[in-house]
C-alpha cells in the first residue's frame, strides 16, 4: 500500500536521535508545539499530521494499515530507517502497528495513555454528533461554536479542543480542517484494536498512562505485555488523558525515561 504526502512541523534537534510524534484524533502537530521543543534538546523531533488530520491530505480511507503506510512513506521520504516512535491515543495505535509489522523501523516505541485493545466511547459519540450537528454557515467564531457544543459536550476543554479544528477559508467562512464525514464513518474502526492476536514487537518499549485517565488500567497490563514482552509501564499520577499537555515537564522526564 503506497502512503500519502504527509504534513509535518519539526521542532528543532537536528543531528540527534530521531523522535517522530503521532497525535490522537481529532489532533494534530500543533498539539506536541511546546512539548516537541522540550524534547528537541535531546531528539530530533518532528511531529505528523496524520491522513484527514490538520494539514495533511483527505482521503475516504481511513484505516490503521493506511496511516501505518502514510507514516512509513513519511520515513522514506525523509531518509529516517530508525526512529523512536511516540504516538498518543489513535497516534499510538498506529505507533503499535507499525513497530508490530515493521521492526526493522522502529528503535523504541513509546505508547501514551492507549491500550492494544478495541474501545467503545459514547464521548466520542456525542462529540461527533455536536460536531456535525453544527451549522457552519450562520457561525460567527470559534467561541459560538463552544457555546454550541455545551449541549452535548460537558468538558470545556474537550471544547475549546475541537474547535481548533475550525478553520476559515479564503473567503472567511468557517470549515472543518479535518475530514469530519470520513472520521464520523470510521470511528468504529478508529476504536478497534489495530492488532492481529499472533502480533509482537519485542524491542524496547514505554507506555506512558495518565494516572487520573481512564482509557487504561492494571486490567490491561497482561494485553500490553503479551503484544509487547519487554514493556516498561509508567503512570503520571496527576495526568488524565493528555499527559503531553495537562502534565508537561512530568511527561518529558517520562520520555527520557523510557526513551533514552
């Protein structure tokens, strides 16, 4: 499977270790901007757009075997054989899969707050509803666009978060910078579990889990450990589900943890 052109924002460090990062959904490079610069001073650190995701092409296939060759097809065109592989969330889904069928490319894998298993999430679903309900063409701003949202989406950061989604045209009216209408058909594949049963990767590998998250718990050690034998798991006690974001500097001890 050829891979697509992807977007991407580097951070500085050239000359030093590569470290390619791989947002969740609904993300984007923009979300690593200050982190990817902590970690410059000891990686090379460039973060992708993935396939319908920020600045990087739209495509009708939205599957982990096409986001594994998008992110492969990166690496070549790059000159990258190795790299340290971070991914959170759907980032980290795809991170697994391609360290699993690809680990010759891959030098340490580091997994955030994901486990390697198919999860169902009615969060997920309202946010989705709230963002298709949404009437693009009587919006004035970003903030209405929140006010909106309360009806489906409690969080205000989850929020403030899909709006940085909203984009304007040449002509200044509102549109999504995400697919939304492929993203909403492939949620169920998006939730699966991107592993076959009989997947290894049995090189040196991080999990970094937010203490206060929900998306993984001891229950799902034996899985990690059974897809990926030499896992070393970490848990930022104060961090939810974005560890990189809501406890920053932790997050970068973490990665020089477990990925140097």
């Amino acid at each position: 499977m050829a891979g697509m052109r992807l977007f991407h924002r580097d951070f500085g460090g050239a000359g030093q270790p590569p470290l390619v990062l791989l947002h969740g959904l609904l993300g984007s490079s923009r979300n690593w901007q200050t982190t990817g610069a902590d970690l410059a001073a000891t990686f090379h650190v460039c973060a992708l757009d993935l396939r319908n995701h920020g600045k990087s092409p739209h495509d009708a296939e939205m599957t982990y075997a096409a986001m594994v060759a998008d992110v492969l097809a990166w690496l070549d065109a790059h000159g990258l054989g190795r790299v340290t592989l971070l991914g959170h969330s759907m980032g980290g889904k795809v991170a697994m899969a391609l360290a699993c069928r690809h680990p010759e490319r891959v030098e340490r894998l580091l997994v955030v707050d994901i486990a390697p298993k198919a999860y169902l999430s009615h969060a997920h679903r309202a946010e989705f509803a709230a963002m298709n309900e949404l009437d693009l063409n009587s919006l004035q701003s970003r903030g209405e666009a929140e006010l909106r949202f309360e009806a489906r989406v409690a969080d205000w950061a989850m929020r403030k978060f899909l709006v940085t989604n909203l984009d304007r045209t040449n002509e200044g009216a509102w549109r999504w910078q995400i697919n939304l209408p492929v993203l909403t058909a492939a949620l169920p594949e998006i939730e699966g579990n991107p592993l076959a049963d009989d997947e290894r990767f049995d090189g040196p590998v991080g999990f970094i889990l937010g203490g206060k998250s929900r998306y993984v718990g001891p229950e799902d050690h034996a899985s990690i450990h059974r897809f990926f034998p030499a896992a070393a798991i970490e848990v930022l006690a104060e961090a939810g589900h974005n560890p990189h974001m809501e406890t920053r500097a932790a997050f970068v001890r973490a990665v020089l943890d477990l990925g140097t």
